[in-house]
C-alpha cells in the first residue's frame, strides 16, 4: 500500500482493508501509540461514504480504543443509509418495470446495482442517486415515464423554468445526462445517454452494451443490468474521470475483482476497443496501491509496461486525502493524461473548450437552424469568466467534495 499519513486516512484505509480479513493492521494500528482523531475519521468516512463499511468493521474488530459515542453515531448513520438505501432499491424496481412497460431500454448502473452484486447487500454501500443508462431514440419516452411519476427535471440555472423543443434535443446532442427530482420523495434520477461527456473520446456505445446486458433481480422484479464485465469497466471510467476522489470508488473495484471470475483478456480487450484500456489500467493500479487488491499478472504486465500509470497513481494517491480546492484547468489536465491517443487528447481539449454545456444552453433559446451558435454562447461565457477572473485577480476552485457518491 502506498504511504498514507495521519492517523485517521489510515486508519479508514485499514478499516476497508479489514472489512473482509483478520484484521491484525487494523488492531495494531488501534492499539498502537499514534493518536486518533475520531471527529475526523467521522469526517472521513462521510466525505468518501465509506461509512457503513467502518461501521461494520468497528464493530467485528471492536476494541477498547474506539469511543463508545464513535460506535454510536457510526452504527446510526449505518442504519438510516440501509433505511434510505432499501426504499431506493424499490424505486429502482419500480422505474424499470415501467420502463420495461413503454419498451425503454434502460439499464440501472451504479449505487444500488454495486451494492447488490459487489458488496451482497444493499445495506453495504451508501449511494445519493439512481443512474439510468438509456438509449437516446428511447429518451423521450423514459422523460415521459418519469414526469408521470412525480419526477420534476432539475435544471442547472435557478432561473430556468423549462425548455422549448430545440432546447431539449441541443441539450442530447451536447450533454450527457438529465437529472430529474422527485416533488414529494427525496429520489434523484439521472437518465444517462453517454457513459462520459464528449471530451471524452471513449468508444462505448450504448446499443453494444445493451446487447451484452444480464439481468439481477432487485426488489422481486427481474431488472436488465451490465454484463460483469462492462461493469467493472463502467467503474473504472467513472472513476477515472473524478480523479479517484472517493475511497468508495476503489472499494467497489476491490469488492468486484475479490468476488468475480473475471475474463481479464476480455475486459482488456474491451478497454481497447473503447478506447479507455488507460482508464482501466489506473483504476486497478490505484486501487492496488490504496487497499492492497491483488491483481493477475495479465493485468499487471500492462500496467507495468505503460510509464504513465505510475505517476498517475503517485498523483491520485496524493490527493485522495486533500481537502484543498482545486482548479478546473488542473483536473482537465489530469484528465487529459488518462487517455492514450494524441488525437484523443487534440480532442479532449478542443471538446471542452468549445463544447455547450447545460448552462450555455439553458442561458439562450435559439432557433435550431442557429443551436451551432451555442459554440459562440460558451466562448462568450469562458471569455466572460476570464476577464472577471483576471480583474479581481484570482480564479474560481471546485471543491472536490461536491461529487456525490454513486
């Protein structure tokens, strides 16, 4: 495992690590001189929502150095994300036997599918959303389906109370997802038409991946699903793309490569056939760097072999306990670095520049002869932000934590 300082990251990291061996790390690092701030594990386990896993392990290690009041708040929050968690796997239920119902082809991908296959519970894993991959010529119905189940869009702009037609198809042809809230139930849906925003230039394509769908029963309704191997490559990408900042995120690649018989040699043959083999690569690498997940050695010969990954990993691992903001430019340039092509790169940079994003779309209504001065209305916005920026001399920060968990 790479070098983790402070007491508390690691003795998170040890927590997951433990949470399916003996535990002998865990117990001397609890027994051990080094100081614990437990406010701060709090902290940390909330940030990374990782939660429930410590909980658990807490509690089968349980040892005289943890505060009682620690055990407490850690078991309750435990119990209303496994309250929360159990109504949403029934939405999901419910959302895919309608969908099923109109002939929509969407496929549950994420929070409630990672918990059911990798972790064998839904009370395991803590997750904000309900993620639908669908078919773009079956969005319009799947909207429909949802607008008729008390689901109401959530637009980026405060100011926005709806879209006209050209609105709506700029936004499938730019945009990624389209995030919906329910009016009365605290339910968040996004339907999803592309796995990764256009800057990204992975091949994968939806109507592939519908193809080699498999099935879970959730809830007592038989649900369409990834393939085991789509899956794991899914959280890899999705992981990938927001920089590994969630421990969450690499326990379910630990969980999924411990608990599944993979066909390495076609997962990697997928990777390069989307695209994304760099994405995978890391992810794995990451997450045998953090929590000790052996990995075959058809896996690690080309981790090896490509020099980038390393000090990918390096970068990731520094930066998976800093709570510092950071700069958009500086994410975008790790992001560029995860792709392996050139031209993937030339257009990476050329997407984002130019591309519209919800917010340019929502700002005007355009005519659809005139949605390609869209282009026009984001460098206008950029240009805008940058004049601002270099006026009151300082640069506007993301905070790494507005990622929700899924």
């Amino acid at each position: 495992m790479g070098e983790i300082d402070g007491g508390a990251e690691r003795l998170v990291v040890e927590c997951i690590r433990a949470s399916g061996t003996s535990g002998e790390e865990l117990t001397a690092s609890l027994e051990g001189p080094r100081e614990i701030d437990w406010d701060n594990v709090l902290d940390i386990t909330s940030a990374h929502g990782v939660t429930t896993l410590v909980s658990k392990t807490l509690h089968r290690h349980r040892s005289d150095a943890v505060p009682d009041g620690i055990l407490e708040e850690l078991q309750a929050r435990s119990q209303f994300f496994a309250r929360r968690n159990l109504r949403m796997m029934q939405e999901v239920a419910a959302l895919s036997a309608a969908f099923d119902r109109h002939d929509i082809r969407a496929i549950p991908y994420r929070g409630p599918v990672v918990a059911d296959v990798a972790y064998g519970s839904v009370g395991h894993r803590e997750f904000g959303d309900l993620d639908f991959l669908v078919l773009r010529d079956d969005l319009p119905a799947a909207k429909s389906v949802l607008l008729e189940r008390g689901y109401e869009p959530r637009y980026t702009l405060e100011t926005t109370a709806g879209l006209t037609n050209t609105q709506e198809w700029a936004y499938v042809q730019f945009a990624r997802d389209y995030p919906f809230d329910h009016e009365s139930d605290p339910f968040e849906v996004e339907l999803h038409w592309r796995i990764v925003s256009q800057h990204f230039p992975t091949g994968i394509d939806l109507e592939t991946v519908w193809e080699r769908r498999s099935s879970l029963s959730i809830a007592g309704t038989e649900v369409p699903v990834l393939s085991h191997e789509d899956r794991l490559l899914m959280c890899c990408v999705h992981g990938t793309r927001h920089r590994w900042e969630r421990l969450q995120w690499l326990c379910d690649v630990a969980r999924y490569v411990e608990s599944h018989s993979f066909d390495w040699d076609v997962i990697l043959e997928r990777a390069k056939d989307h695209h994304c083999e760099r994405m995978l690569l890391l992810g794995l690498a990451v997450t045998r760097d953090v929590l000790d997940t052996p990995l075959p050695d058809v896996v690690q010969q080309p981790i090896d072999a490509d020099p980038t990954i390393e000090p990918l990993v390096t970068h990731v691992r520094d930066r998976l306990f800093d709570d510092t903001d950071y700069w958009r430019f500086d994410l975008k340039r790790y992001q560029s670095r995860t792709l392996e092509r050139y031209r993937d790169k030339g257009k990476f940079w050329l997407y984002w520049a130019l591309k519209p994003d919800r917010g340019d779309i929502e700002r005007v209504s355009l005519p659809k002869p005139l949605v390609p001065l869209y282009v026009g209305v984001r460098c206008l916005r950029l240009m805008a932000g940058a004049a601002n920026r270099l006026s009151t001399g300082g640069r506007t920060a993301y905070r790494r934590r507005e990622v929700k968990s899924k």
